[in-house]
C-alpha cells in the first residue's frame, strides 16, 4: 500500500509540474491574490476527479475516438494563444497592483470559468490524467493507493503555489515586476500552443 501510494505521489507530482499553462495561471492568480485558493481548489477537485476517472475506464473511451484528442488539441492552441494575448497586452501596458480582497463576485465567476478552461481545455491535461497515470497505476499491486498518492500530489503542489505566490505578492509590488510576470506568462503560453501546433498530441508516450 505504502509503495503504491508513493509511486502514485512522485509520479503524478512530476506529471502535475510539467504542466505549464495550469501552473502558470495559478501562480499568477496566487501573485495577484486573485481568489487563488479557489483556483488551487478547482485545479486539485479537476485532478483527482480525472485522475480517477483515467484509473476507472475513460482512458479507454478516450482511445476509441481518436478525433477528440484533435479536437481538445486545437480548442487548447486556441485559448492558450487568447491568454498569451492577453497576458502580452498586460505587460505592454501594465495595470494596478489588486489588492487582497478587492476583486467582487462577477470577478470569481470569470476567474473560475478561466481556471476550468485552462485546466480543460489543455489536451496535455488529458494525456497525463486519463492515458499514463492508468498505465502506471495498473502496474501497481495496490490501485487505490496509487490515487491516493496521485490525489495528494495535486493538493501539495497546488497548494504550494498559492501559498507561495501569496508570499511573494507583497515582494513583487511594483508594476515592473508586474509586467515581468505577465511577460513570462505570455512566454509560456505561446510556447506550449506552439509545441501543440507543431507536434500534436503524442500517443506513443503511454
């Protein structure tokens, strides 16, 4: 149980890192103390849900159609591009610092739609949750305990980053450390549509 679970935590924590665009957005909300705890919640809630889904059976639908993994491929070139729009058009022309708890209700529901667009609209999101996480966990002798490491990976890691963005917004006050922020993320963004424009989605990987 014990191997299981910490096969589950290492290698699910690695999967959960290299996903760029979800990181990125959530540090950057954490930075700005943009209701980040609710992003953190929402990207852990996504990822325990399509990681049990990927250990149930979905892996298996998934590979029956391969035309949806195409589909999610160019709905995430899509929204990835518009953030890395937005992002440029942020650091071009900075903006005010915002405050802990001056953003208002209409400003959670936008930040939650992001947060799930970002989350499911990236087909890499997909992948890694529903194709390897099962082909790993059917390795182990202890399946659920696999999850449960897979689960814990996500809350520690999202956690982490809206804790420690937290931390840092005092330290990044000033609007030029604003606009580097931006920038990277724009950065990001672009380079992860630009890698799915030019290699697609990578079967062989599982």
């Amino acid at each position: 149980m014990l191997e299981s679970y910490l096969t589950g935590l290492i290698v699910c924590g690695g999967i959960i890192v290299a996903i760029g665009a979800q990181n990125a957005y959530v540090l950057g909300q954490a930075v700005r103390r943009e209701h980040h705890w609710w992003v953190a919640g929402l990207c852990m809630s996504s990822d325990i849900l399509l990681f049990s889904a990927g250990m149930f059976g979905m892996s298996a639908l998934l590979l029956t159609y391969p035309v949806a993994l195409d589909v999610l491929r160019w709905l995430g070139v899509g929204f990835l591009l518009w953030l890395a729009v937005v992002a440029t058009w942020r650091a071009v022309l900075g903006r005010v610092q915002l405050k802990s708890g001056q953003s208002g209700g209409s400003r959670l529901r936008s930040v939650v739609a992001t947060t799930l667009a970002v989350t499911l609209l990236n087909p890499q999101v997909y992948l890694d949750t529903l194709l390897l996480v099962p082909a790993v966990g059917a390795q182990q002798s202890e399946p659920f305990g696999f999850l449960a490491g897979a689960s814990s990976a996500s809350v520690l890691w999202f956690g982490l980053l809206a804790w420690s963005g937290a931390m840092l917004a005092p330290i990044l006050a000033r609007p030029l450390a604003w606009r580097i922020i931006d920038g990277v993320i724009a950065t990001m963004m672009a380079a992860i549509a630009l890698h799915l424009v030019v290699n697609g989605i990578q079967l062989a990987v599982v």
